[in-house]
C-alpha cells in the first residue's frame, strides 16, 4: 500500500510556507524609498490593519453563533459528528490566516515595489512578484498544511468500521468538508466585506476626484486615495487569499470525498485510499512545480515591456506543462485505477481553465474588437456604454459556459471508464478536473496577487511625487498584471462551476451518512424495491428522496437558487452604491470645509475616509452573508432534500453565468476607459471619456465585489447544506 | 358526458371578436381632429404598417423553412404526426393576426384619443380605453377560436385507437401545441423586432434631442420623433399583442395536453375529456367576465384622475372576483374529479399573478421608497443611478420567485389531492393555474395596450401644438395606464413562469408518443422493470432516460440553458445598442446638414429615421430568434433527453428571474425619472435629471425589448423542444 506517497502532501506544503517566508523576508530587506514613502505605506497599512481586526471581529461572532449551532446538532442531537465544530473552526481561521498574511506582505510591499521601480522595471517587477508569491504559496502552503494534520488525525482518532471498513474513509473525508465549510464562510465575509470596502473608496474617490474635481487617480489632494489604497489591500488581496484558500481546499476536499464514496461498499479500501489521497498529491506535486514556475520568472536587467509578460508567461506554462506530466506519473506510481483517464481528465481541467481564461482576455482586453467597439460606444454618451457593456458581458458567457460543458462531460465519461451510468467515478472526474484546474495555484495566484501591490505601488509613487517615469514603470508593471490576472480569474471561475458539481454529489454521500447516524440502514424506493443504505447508489438515492425534474420541490428550489444569485448581488451592489454615497459626501464635505486641499496647501482627513469606508463594509457585509448561510437551511427544513438539491443546482447555474456576466463587463468597462486613455475616441478628459469612467465606475462593484462573491456563495450554499445535511434528513424523517 | 359545454368556447371567442368590431367601428366614428393631427397620425400608421410587412416577409421565410423541416419530419420520416405543420402555420398566422389589428387599431386610435382629450380626459380616456379593449378581445377571441377550430377538426379526423381509446385526446391536444409554437415563433420576432425598432427609436431620439439639443419629448423638430411613435405601436401594440396571444394559447394548450395525459392509459375518457376542456372553459368564461368588466369601466363626465383610476380598478377587480366565482361554478357543472381543489388551483394563480403585480408596483413606481431612493441616488451621478437601478432590479426578484414558488406548491398539491406522488394531476394544477392568472386577459390587455395608445395620443398632441392642457391629459391618461400595466406585466410573466412548467411536462408527454410512433412498446428501465410505454409514469421516462440530477447530461443542459437567457439578453441589448447608435447619427447628420430644424423653419426628414429603424430592426431581429430555435434541437442531438430537459429548467429557472430583474430594473429607472420630473431632487433639466435620463435610457432596452422577450424565449425553447421531440428520441435509439 503507498501510504508512503501521503507524506508528499505535508512536505509539499511546508516546503511552500518556507519559501513564503523566505520571500517575505527578501522582501523586507529592500528600502521603503523617501520619508514621503515611508509614511503613507504606513498610512495605508494601518488602514488596512484596521479594518481586518474590524472585519475579524464581526466573523468572529459569525463563528461562535455556527460553532454552537454544530456542537448542539453533534453533542446534543446526533446529528454531526463531533469533530465538527473544531473542524469548522480551523478552516475558517486557515483562510483568514491567509488572507492576513498575504495583506501583510503586500502592505510592506508596495512602497519599496515603488523604490525599486525608481531604478528598473525589472527591479520592480522582482520584488512585486516574489511579494505576490508569498501570497500564492501561503495559500497552497496553509491549505495542503491544514487537509493533513486533519487526515492524520482523523484517521488516527477514528476507528475502522469492521462491519464496513470502507466507511470509515467516507466519514473523514465529508468531516473534513467542514473545515471547507469553515474555509467559505470566512472567504464570504472577506471577499463581500472587502469588495464593499475596496470600491465604496473607489466609486467615492473617482465620483468626486476624478468628475467633479477633476484631479488624477490617487492624487494626494484627494481625501479618499488612503482609503482607495487600503480598499486594494483587503479587497484584492485579503479577500482574493481567502477566496482562493476556500476554492483551493473545497475542490480537493470535494475530490477527496467523492473518491471515498467511490469505493463506498466495496471491499477494496485500498484502491479507496488511493481515490482519496490522489487529489492531495496532484496539488503537492503542483507546488513543487509552481515553486519552480516561480524561479523561472526572471529577466535581464534592461528587460523591456515585452520581455518581461514573456518571462510572467514562461513560469505559469511551463508549471502548466509540467504539471500534466507530473498527474500521469504520480496517478501511475500510486496505482490508481484507470489512472490514464483520470490524469487526462486533469488534462481536460487545465485546457478549461486556459480557455476560460483566454476568453475572458478577448472580451476584456482593449486589445480586442469588443472592448474597443463598447469604448467607441461613448461617442454616444454612458447610456450607451452601459448597455453596450452590458450586452457584451451577457455574450462573454458564451464561451465560459461551453468550455466548462464540454468539460463536465469529457472529465466525466473519462473518469467513468467511458460508461456514463458509472456516476460515482464519472463525478469524481469532474473533481478531479477542478483540481487539475487549480492544481498551478501556486503561480497563477503569485501573478494575480501582484496586481494589487504593482497597484498600490503606483499609488505610492503618485502621492510621493515620484515623477512620471516611476508612475509609468508601476503602471507598466499594473496592466501587465492585468492580462495575467484574467487567466486566473478563468481558473478561479471555472474550478468554483466544477467544485459546486461535486460538492453536490458530495451532499447525498452526507446524506448517507446522516441517514446511518439516525440508524436506518434501508431504503424502500418507490418502485417497491428495498436496497442497503450503504450499497444504494446516487440513483437510488434520487428515486428515495424523489428528486426528479419533475417534482415541484425541485423546480421550486431551482427557482429559489436563481434567485439567491441575483438576490445576493442585487444586496451586495446597493450595499456599494451606499457606502459610496457617504464616501462622496465626505469628500465632497473636506473639499468644501478643509479651506486649501484642493491647492496642496492643507492635508485632507484621510482617516475619516478609512473609517467610512471601514464601518460601511462591516455594516453592509452582514445581511447577504448570513442569507447565504440561511437560505439552503430554511430550504432544507421546508423542501427536504429535493429542494436543497433544487437550490444548489439553481443557483450554481445561474450564479455560474452570473458571476462570469458581472466580472467580464466590468473588466471591458475598465480596460475601455483605458482605451480611451491612451487616445482613443479623443483621448482623456473628452466626453467620450467621461462617459467610460461612468462605465468603469459601474463596473466597479461587478467585477470586484459582486462577481467574485458570487462565487464563493455557489460553494457556501453547498458547503451549509453538506454541514446540515444530518439536521434536513432528521427533520424530514421526524 | 357534457359535450355541449364545449361550445361556450368558440361561441365566447366569436363573442369577443364580434364586440372588437363593434369598439372598432365606434372609435372609427370619432374624428382624427385638425389637419396635422391627421397627417401626423398618417406618418405613424404609414410608417408602422410599412415595419409590419418587412417583419412579416422575414418571419415568413422562417415559416417556410420551419414548414418544410416539419413537413419532411412527418411525411418523409414518420417523426412527427401529419397536421403539424398546418397546426403551425395558423398558430403562427393568429399571433400576427392580433398583433395587427390590435396595431391597426391603435394607429387609428392615437390622434382620435388627444382629440377627444381636447373635450375631456374623461372623453379621451373612453376612446384610449377602447381602442386597448379592441386588442384584448381580438387577441381572446382569435386564441380561442383558433383552439375551438383545431379541436373540432381534430376530434373528427383523428381515430380513436381501438386499443387504447384516452391515446387519442393525448395525439390531439400535443398535436395543437404545435399550433402553440407557430404562435411562440410569431411572438418572439415581434417582440425582438419590435423592441429593437421601438427602443432604437426611442434611445436614439431622446440621447440626441433630449440630453443634447435640449428639446423636450416628442418635439416635432427631432427627425427620430415618428419613429419614436412607430415604435411604440410595433413594439408595444403589435409585440405585445403577438406575445400575450402566445401566452395565453400556450397555458390553455399546455393544461389541456396535461389533462389529457393525467387519464392516458385509464379507460375514463369521459374525465379525460373533461380535464382537456376544463382549461378552455375557464378562458370561455374568462373572456364573458372581462366583457363585464370593460363594460363595468364608465365614468361621470367630469370625472378626475383618481376617479378615473377608480374606474378602472373596477373594471379588472369585478373581473377577477367573478371568475372566482366562476370558476367554482363551471368547473362543478363540468363534474371535472377533484373540481373543488382544482378551482382553489385557479384561485392561487390569481392570486400570484395579482403578487407579482403588486410588487412591480411596490419596486417601479414613484409613489415607493425604492424608486424614491433611486432618483435620489441621482445626486451622484449616472453611475449611482446605473448602480443602484440594478442592486434594486436583482433584489425586486424576490417576491415574484416566492410568489411562484408557494404557488407551485399549492397549486400541485391541490390538485394532486394533496399528494405529491400524484404527479399528473400535480402538473395540471400548475397549468390550471396559469390559466386562471391569463383567463381575463381580455381587461388586463385592454388596460395595458390602452398605454402605448395614450402616449401615442400625447405625442400627437405635442407635435400638433394642442397646448399644455391637452398634453397634459393624455400625460396623466398615460401614467394611468402606467399603474395599470403593473399588474398586466405580473401576468404576463407569472404566467410565463407555469406555463414553462406545464411545457416541461408536456415535453415528456410528446416523446411518450414520439416512441410510440416508432412503434417502441415498452420501456425497460435501469433497475430491471420493464412497463408498457403508455402506462409509464412520469418518474419511469425520468428513469429510462437518466434524467436525474447527477446526470452530466442534464447538468450542462442547465448551464446552456442559464447560458441562453444570458446571450439572449446580451444579443437583444447589443442590437439596441447598435441601432441607437445609427438613429443617433441620422440625428445628429439632419441638425448639422438640413438648415432651420431647431428654429422649426424646416421640417427633419422623419422617413429616413423610420426607415433606419425599420432596417435596424429586421437586421438584428434574425439571429437571436433564430438561436431560440436551434438550441433546443442541437441540445437535443447531442444531449439527448436529459440535455433537453436540463436546457430548459435552467432556461425557465434563470430566464424567469433574469427577465423580473430587467423588467423592473428598466421600469424603475423610467419613473426615477419621472419623480425627478414632477419636481424632486432639483427637477427638470438638473443635474439629477441628467443623471436619471441616462439609467432611464438604459433602462429602455431592460423593459422593452430583452426583459419582454424572456418570456416567449423560454416557452419557445419549449415548444421547439415538444415539436421536435421525435427528432430526439428516433435520433437517440438511432
């Protein structure tokens, strides 16, 4: 038996935190730059310091309220096992860890991101991306760190079912989805908190500075630019480390379970164990290769513009590349059963991934026709640009939608030796697909999370009046982040459609077991025929609890879940717009009272902003997320499990093509605003544009905060229901 | 076996057509008023009868096609039965029919109405609101007789199968859904047409006149002003007369298909019979009650605006009470089993439909907070209005999708006799509720379509220099007809939401036959039963064709199907904006090129933007219907079953809540507006208004061409899905 392998996921991640640590520390070495510089990195990392210990605060009741729930539903009841709530506890702490850690860096990163700049763009392009790597590989580190002290202590703690020995894999692995629970909630809060946080600044800062003042981006005159700053930070960085740590460990974990139910029955435990463990080696191989990646992104000292996407582009493909060589020799060292299929479905995952992100790079480049033809659009005014780029985000779904189609059913069929009624290994391709997916997350999160701080660092130069040629060489640095960036928003987006896929299959394996905990060991299905609760399979369970298309709970549920998307947005949107309007009345009241800001001669109150913009994410964060949290509950005790499965799938295809919907017309609005600014259509400060910084200022909230919370909700929705899956199976039993 | 009670049905429907004449021939009588008035009207009518024919020479050919492919279908491959394609032919010809003569009529109507509102609002609201009824009672009428006719015919050609004597009312009520698709087909061109025409027209002309000349709607010196008011009568006379026909034929024709399959395989054919004829009953009493009602519509001669909206409420709630009644009366005469639940059924759907009315109301109108508070997001510019017009649209789905659902669950579980494995009777119940929120369509149309007439009326009266108290009375006819709508659109689209539903099911219903054509008897299902294919139940076709929800088949229908609703909008929207942006520059070209517009010296040339429009329109109508038709087939070739079924519940799930979003997104913006108008926030010509000029702009697409258009496209992928199901199932065993 290769127990042996199971070791190479601890390493791996410690290998990965111990290369975080040492880039941190490379990191801090590096001069912060002028005084000036000094102190407003300062500046915008208490801010940022500030409103996370705020947003912990609120999550941390959020927590206390849940864990007591688990404990009585475990302790009290019977109705999840005991390992639960600290389970729970853990994951939500882990994603938080990240979050927090990556800020940090990113926080000491920008201001000496911007020092370096002032000597090459190469220099700057160094530390921006190592510091972004600290983040990737905290994630990946933290995550693979924190699946096996669970698996080896559950494995430990729990003892063997002698009656069904495969059953004992069945129950660590969906124990260990609850730290995946743990890792969403927390991920909501963040990426929910933070977008409100990030873009009432944003929308505030451009609304008043930009339009009515009509003064530069991240102009220090501008009350608002710290708190613009700061909302990058826990925005883009803390809550995109969050969401990343959630999606990374939900789609093993998912994997994981869905191996283990496999095999559920089945004497052959050891091929279970195989199942299990083999998404855990197919990411600590991808750390290992991500590491590598990361080492390969360097360039000469006088390396230009082109030369330095090249070198960003050499160290995600080859991870990539090397990634799928390294699935077929590790599936095939671990012996896992028709290992060549399921390391082509990994195969099928990445090619996904790739294509989602390329056409998310085609409609939201300025590159390509789309985003030029919706900037041209404001010849004719904002209206038109918003309908423009509202019509070319709802086409954008077009493509993702057809890739992760295609996806679904290649990884299925196979990983289900080609025959579709073998659902249990069908769907645990399509896990493994996700995992293939995110497997490189390591380095694609490094180039994602150095946009941010290139950001910052730009913001750092402008208000220490750096001059132009800095300013450049960090924007240089922000837009080449961009183009990155939309690959691994492809792989985020994508892996969240596959992870809510088998998270659903994981629900009915809960169900099983809640059903074993309660003590029922048969199931009389309709058409008269009884089957073990153990051997029945995802049919049988279907016909049981009559989850057909045709049952009204279902129907009912799929209506409820395509609202919740739209709900969760709609909240998440006004909760902008009206953090942003007491942002701009703030601003607006500083330039009025402040007698001289707008001359340079009186520092404007940045604090204030911050605080705004601080208490008006922690107030508008709470309600959408707790109806995340309620919504599959109610339904589970009004609708029973037709309607929770109802709900999942509802809002996984409707919140899927939704989030992609708000994320691609808000990338286009702000790359056709770009446009316009490198002088087109007339360039900067004409009409035309005016009337794009509209588009980008609505596009502001799609595609920073309700777009990718949308993802995350697909994922808790699942989370919540496989967590109270025991109490739904009570409650329609009782 | 109450045979006579059928014909209430055609002798109904001849009575609404007969009374339309008379409300035809009377408005006739009234004069057109001064010479410009009637040249004006000319314009309108010349220029809306002449889109009419280009829409209806396209369409046509995609009739032909379609007839051919069916005609190849059933008389080459024995794939579909042999009336199909005549049945489609006059669905089709029918919606356009209504369409039509409500659009002749209301061309006629608009100079007569601000004639008679020189009189008195009291006068105009009578021509107004009976020239609408014209188009309630064609649209009833023509729906019912075109059922009455094919029943007939078809209850006398078709032979009853000596074997299994209920087959025979299945082969009839399935073979005239296919009626039901001609009329979807029709619908979805004029509504995609027409709202591209009308909203092209409408966004083009205010953004050039309106925010850039700075002159007020409908000013004869804006060359897009005829177009504007061509518009209104393509878009919304003829498409909502096509659409509503199509609604109302589908729920009628859905139930019934239902009713029949509820008793196949029983040997009581005479409670079959009374379950096909109980939802065109309905409707027959439906339409004598809305007769009541639009009679019950009268005033005092010096009536003012609140008596005047009293007055109508009257009308459409006496309606709604007596069909209540009704209902409980026709249906206990009938001695249909279970009539008591079912009439309850009939209740909820009024009930719903009359919900989701009120809560458009609640979220679009200016006289609720959330409007309110969206004018007032004004103060911060166009993208707060963008902002917060879309967190209030997203959030508005609420109600309506809880509305919906309780009345799924009730409606299912009253009729089913309050047992959710009685999934037949189950289904009908939620058809018969559909029918009961469409059965007095013949007022709510009238109220809805008497709109469009009123403000057509005001533009007349503009252009014509009628002065400030003519223009204010068909101002405040039209906000009359505002409020009214409201619950007309609730209807419209509750209705949509159970029809889709009813669809579903029929769909299983027609591949039931489909196999029987091709002489399959039995079903061997997975689990080892074999049953007779006319003694399946709904669950065994689920079965035997894996529709479950951990089929990957039935999972990527769903994304293609939420992918649908999405590219749909986002093809609609593009168009708008495309032709916008040509209106525009033959705006702005006429300004600059033809001296003495803006002085009113010369007259604009108003054909050219007519003929834009028109050309706009027919252009980009083409392939968004067009995708409407293949998806379903193509899905089905390579899906099969299960993939048809998940493309169209993702489609239902997402379209339905996607199009409630655009719906009252778009409607709050336009009275945002107007509250800004009536003198809120800074009033007219302030800043704020700029700002709400643009969300209302915005939201001219939303309501008016992509919102709308929703609803047929997910009854017509449901069509095209039933019509073509022996396509998919030959090609499946194939």
């Amino acid at each position: 038996m290769e127990t042996y392998l199971f070791w190479i996921v601890p390493i791996a991640s410690l290998l990965a935190l111990a290369l975080a640590w040492y880039f941190y520390k490379q990191m801090m070495l590096e001069s912060e730059g002028t005084p000036t510089m000094e102190k407003i990195a300062l500046y915008v990392r208490q801010g940022a310091m500030s409103y996370l210990k705020q947003q912990y605060k609120v999550v941390g009741w959020v927590f206390l309220g849940l864990v007591l729930l688990f404990s009585i539903m475990a302790y009290g009841f019977n109705l999840q096992n005991p390992w639960v709530p600290v389970a729970f506890l853990t994951g939500g702490f882990f994603s938080g860890l990240s979050g927090f850690l990556g800020m940090k860096t990113a926080t000491y990163a920008s201001a000496r991101t911007a020092n370096a700049a002032r000597n090459s763009l190469n220099k700057g392009l160094r530390v921006a991306f190592r510091s972004g790597a600290v983040m990737g590989l905290v994630v990946v580190g933290l995550g693979l760190l924190d699946i096996s002290f669970w698996y080896i202590l559950l494995d430990y703690c729990i003892p063997a079912d002698a009656m069904n020995p495969s059953a004992k894999l069945c129950v660590i692995t969906t124990t260990m989805l609850t730290f995946g629970m743990g890792a969403s909630t927390q991920a909501l809060f963040a990426r929910v908190g933070g977008g409100i946080y990030t873009k009432a600044a944003d929308v505030g800062a451009d609304l008043v500075g930009k339009v009515e003042a009509g003064i530069p981006e991240d102009d220090p005159r501008n009350p608002a630019t710290i708190a613009d700053n700061v909302g990058d930070n826990v925005g883009d960085v803390a809550g995109m480390g969050a969401d990343l740590y959630e999606s990374y460990c939900g789609s093993i974990l998912a994997t994981a379970a869905l191996g283990a139910a496999a095999f559920i029955g089945s004497d052959d435990t050891v091929m279970q164990f195989k199942a299990v463990i083999a998404p855990m080696l197919i990411a600590a191989v991808g750390i290992v290769l991500s590491i590598i990646g990361i080492f390969a992104v360097r360039t000469k000292e006088d390396a230009g513009m082109k030369e330095l996407l090249g070198s960003l582009a050499t160290g995600t493909n080859l991870s990539s590349v090397l990634i799928v060589v390294a699935t077929f020799l590790i599936l095939w060292i671990l012996g896992l059963e028709n290992w060549v299929n399921i390391s082509f479905a990994v195969v099928v995952g990445l090619i996904v991934g790739i294509v989602i992100g390329r056409s998310t790079e085609y409609y939201t480049s300025q590159s390509y026709k789309p985003t030029q033809r919706l900037a041209e659009s404001g010849k004719t005014g904002p209206a038109t640009v918003i309908i423009s780029g509202i019509g070319l985000g709802m086409i954008s779904t077009t493509i993702p939608v057809l890739a992760v189609v295609t996806g679904i059913i290649l990884s299925y069929w196979l990983a289900s030796g080609f025959d579709f009624a073998n659902i249990s290994m069908g769907l645990y391709g399509i896990g493994i697909a996700a995992v293939g997916m995110l497997s490189t997350l390591g380095i694609t999160l490094a180039t994602d999370a150095y946009g941010p701080i290139a950001d910052n660092a730009g913001g750092n130069a402008e208000m220490s009046g750096l001059g132009k040629e800095v300013r450049k060489r960090t924007d240089a640095l922000d837009s080449l982040g961009n183009t990155t960036a939309a690959t691994g928003k492809g792989f985020a987006i994508g892996s969240a459609a596959l992870t809510g896929l088998a998270l659903l299959a994981s629900y009915v394996e809960e169900i099983r077991i809640g059903l074993t905990r309660l003590g029922q060991t048969l199931l009389e299905l309709p058409n008269g025929i009884t089957v073990d609760v153990h051997n029945a399979s995802f049919t049988d369970y279907m016909l049981y609890y009559d989850v057909t298309l045709m049952n009204p709970k279902v129907l009912s549920g799929m209506f409820l879940g395509s609202m919740m998307a739209f709900l969760f947005c709609g909240l998440t949107m006004n909760a902008v717009g009206r953090a942003a309007a007491h942002m701009v009345e703030e601003v607006r009241r500083q330039f009025r009272e402040i007698k001289g800001i707008l001359t340079g001669e009186a520092e404007p109150d940045y604090a204030r902003c911050v605080q705004i913009s601080t208490k008006g994410a922690q107030r508008e964060m709470v309600f959408p997320s707790l109806l995340a949290i309620i919504a599959p509950i109610a339904t589970g005790l009004i609708f029973g499990v037709p309607g929770v499965i109802g709900l999942l799938i509802g809002g996984l295809s409707s919140g899927f093509v939704l989030a992609i919907f708000m994320a691609n017309a808000g990338g286009a609005w702000d790359n056709a605003k770009k446009f316009i600014e490198e002088g087109n259509f007339g360039g900067k400060g004409s009409e035309v544009h005016k009337a794009t910084v509209t588009g980008d200022t609505v596009g502001d909230p799609f595609k920073d905060t309700s777009g990718p919370s949308l993802n995350i909700l697909i994922k808790l929705m699942s989370m919540v229901a496989i967590v109270m899956a025991g109490l739904t199976v009570a409650w329609s039993l009782f």
